[in-house]
C-alpha cells in the first residue's frame, strides 16, 4: 500500500493542477522536501482536507494538531458516560478498566478516582460515537484512505501522580501494540477532553521519529513501579528535540504510530482526561510477529485473554485485534 514514489509525484502534480498560489508556495516546498528526502508525501493522501502545508508537516513530523474540533457538548457527553462506567451503572462487554499500579497495589479507591483508563470501548454506544464523529473521519481519511477501521479506543483518566510517577507514560511508538501493516496507514486520533499542559501530563511527542523503524520495547525501571503493558523504549536519543502537546478542551492531534511519544507525571490534583482512537486502513493486513520486537507484547496480550475469555480456545494477538476492530467507514476488505 505504501505510494511508490511515482505516485507520491503524481499526488503532488494533481494538487498543483487544481489549487492556486496556496500550492506553489507548498510547490517550492515539496520539491526542497523530495530533493532532501526522497519519501516526500508517503503519509498523506489529497482528499482536499489537509492544506498542503498542513499534509508537509504531517510528513516531516508525524503529528498534526487540528484545535476545537471536538464540541464541549460531545465531551460532556463523554464524561457522563465515563462517570457511569466507573459507578458501575453500566456493564460494557470487553472494556477493560485499569486502575493506577500505585492505587491498585496499595490503598482501596473507589470511583472514576480508581480508574486510569478505559481500553475497548468499542461496544459502548456513547463514546464508540467519538470514533464515528464526522469531523475526525474527515482528516482520518487523509492517512487511512477511504475503508477505515477503529482498531484501539482508550478513555484515558491520568491520575494525580501518587508520588510515585506511576502516573508517566513511558516514550513509545503505537505501533508496537499493533500486528498490522503498513504503518503508514494508521493514525491516532486523540482528543483533549480538558485543558492538557505539562503540569498535568499532556503528550510529549518527538518530531519527525516515525520516519525511523520499529524500536525494541520493554518495561522501564521505574522505581515506583509502571503500569501493565506500559512498556517503553530504552534507548531513544534524549537529547532529540521534543514537544510538549499543550491542548485545549476538543482540539485533536493525529499522530503516526512510529511517533515515539509519551506522557509526564500529572502534577495537579484533576484527572487530566483524553479520548482517542487508532485507525487503520481496512486494506491493511495481519503480520506475524514472532521473532521480532513484538513478541513480548503479543505474549502479554495472548495471557491476558486467556485470563478474561479462559484457555479453551487461544486467542492469538491478530485474532485480539480482529475481534476488537468495528469498521467505520467503507469497506471491511481485509482486517
Ligand atoms: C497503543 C496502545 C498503547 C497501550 O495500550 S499502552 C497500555 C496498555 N495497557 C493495557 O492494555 C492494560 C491492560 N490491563 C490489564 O491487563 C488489566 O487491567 C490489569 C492491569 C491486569 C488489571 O487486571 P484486573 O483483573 O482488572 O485487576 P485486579 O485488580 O484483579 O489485578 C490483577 C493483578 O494485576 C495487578 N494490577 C492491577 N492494576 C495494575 C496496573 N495498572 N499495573 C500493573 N499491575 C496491575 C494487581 O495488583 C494484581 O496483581 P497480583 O495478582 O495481586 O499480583
Ligand atoms: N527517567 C525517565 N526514564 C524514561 N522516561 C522518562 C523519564 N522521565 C520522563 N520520562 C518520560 O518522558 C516523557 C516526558 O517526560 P517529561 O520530562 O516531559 O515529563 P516530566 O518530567 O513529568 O515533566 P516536565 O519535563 O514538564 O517537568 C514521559 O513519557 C515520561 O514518562
Ligand atoms: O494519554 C496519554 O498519556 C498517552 C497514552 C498513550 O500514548 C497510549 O496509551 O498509547
Ligand atoms: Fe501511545
Ligand atoms: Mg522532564
């Protein structure tokens, strides 16, 4: 699926065809980039949506920050349901709710204060509706192309750090957790559901690294202990420029999933809240991950649903996935 690079050209040819002194501007531009680096325009497709300054910088740094796409009515309607979750006035099929490592091996917490995050919402009419807002599908056509799968959905609920900065988020790529491909027709979507700044832990991203390949990952040694399946890269270079992703309520950053990204220690007294969504191409296919870096996440994930669904039928890291995939658009052709 990844565009040769005769079509890359052919996709800035036809933006020059049909837009104005906008595209030559973005012209002069896209030539210094496919002089400099010849993969230019392999992560976005034109669909009229993305300025072609917008789709430059999504290749040239993995991340596009759209503000205010999400409406405060939605998100209020996002936080009820997520209150009603943790009051247990709901009983969604397949969500996880994961609680703080420091909270959950020590002190009894009850409430939305005990959960850390919602993974797998996908049977939640509510906020599955985050993953089908017209508006988000818009741009995550961009990167996907026109069959679009919702494979991952996360409500996260990063706690007051205990003191133990379990509330981190190890430096990761997405795409660790993900036997699919090709990469670059997955994106995340994640929404602010409150003002994010790096007093409460908002994203951290490192520009420009999905252009690099898969890293080894592993869990941290974190004194304070980490959270399950957090796990992180070791050695990415410290001193490669960062971003700390400092958001409003509704605006939406769309990140590829070699993006090595993480998140600080919230160090306010607030639940620092996100929604967000990894999409795929539909066109995209499983890939097996033995013997690669992958497969000490498969292994956890293959125990944890031998955990939850018992061990007479195996449910193997792919079928995780295809179990777990809702379409959203388009066609279902291949995950
Ligand atoms: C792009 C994707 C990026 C990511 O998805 S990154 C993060 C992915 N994280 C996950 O997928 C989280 C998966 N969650 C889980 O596996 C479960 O929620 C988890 C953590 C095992 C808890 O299971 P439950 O059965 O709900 O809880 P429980 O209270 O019965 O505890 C069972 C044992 O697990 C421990 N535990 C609970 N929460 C934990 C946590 N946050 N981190 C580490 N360990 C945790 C708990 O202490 C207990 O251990 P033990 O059996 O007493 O030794
Ligand atoms: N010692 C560490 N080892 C590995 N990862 C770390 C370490 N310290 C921070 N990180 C990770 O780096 C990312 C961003 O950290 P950052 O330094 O921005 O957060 P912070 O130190 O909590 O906040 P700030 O720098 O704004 O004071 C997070 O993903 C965090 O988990
Ligand atoms: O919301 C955050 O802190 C980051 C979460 C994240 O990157 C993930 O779960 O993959
Ligand atoms: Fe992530
Ligand atoms: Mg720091």
């Amino acid at each position: 699926m990844a565009l040769r690079a005769a079509d890359r050209l052919k996709v800035v040819l036809n933006h020059l065809d049909r837009s104005g002194v906008a595209v030559r501007t973005s012209f002069t531009s896209a030539q210094n980039l496919s002089h400099h680096h010849p993969e230019a325009l392999q992560y976005t497709f034109d669909t009229d949506v993305l300025s072609p300054e917008q789709r430059l910088a999504y290749e040239e740094n993995g991340f596009i920050l759209i503000k205010n796409l999400v409406s405060e009515e939605d998100i209020n309607r996002f936080r009820k349901e997520f209150e009603c979750i943790c009051k247990g006035d709901v009983n969604i099929p397949g969500l996880l709710v994961m609680r703080d490592v420091s909270i959950a091996k020590s002190e009894f917490v009850q409430g939305e204060k005990a959960v850390t995050k919602l993974q797998d919402f996908q049977e939640d009419p509510e906020l599955f509706r985050y993953c089908t807002l017209p508006q988000i599908l818009k741009y995550v056509e961009c990167f996907t192309g026109p069959n679009i799968m919702a494979m991952h959905t996360m409500l996260i609920n990063k706690p007051p750090d205990t003191g133990k900065k379990t509330s981190r988020h190890p430096m990761h790529q997405d795409l660790h957790y993900f036997p699919f491909r090709p990469a670059d027709r997955i994106v995340c979507a994640w929404t602010a559901m409150e003002k994010v700044s790096r007093q409460n832990g908002c994203l951290v991203v490192l520009p420009g690294t999905h252009k690099g390949t898969l890293q080894e990952h592993n869990y941290p040694e974190w004194e304070g202990g980490v959270n399950k399946m957090y796990h992180g890269i070791q050695n990415y270079n410290p001193s490669h420029p960062r971003v700390h992703l400092e958001m409003g309520t509704g605006d939406t950053v769309f990140f590829h999933p070699l993006l090595i990204h993480g998140s600080g220690m919230n160090r306010t007294q607030g639940f620092r809240k996100a929604i967000s969504c990894h999409y795929a191409s539909a066109d995209c296919h499983y890939v097996d991950v033995k013997g690669t870096t992958q497969e000490n996440i498969s292994k956890e994930v293959e125990e944890l649903a031998r955990k939850r669904i018992g061990s007479d039928i195996t449910v193997s890291f792919q079928d995780s996935w295809a179990l777990r995939g809702r379409l959203v658009q388009g066609d279902r052709t291949s995950l």
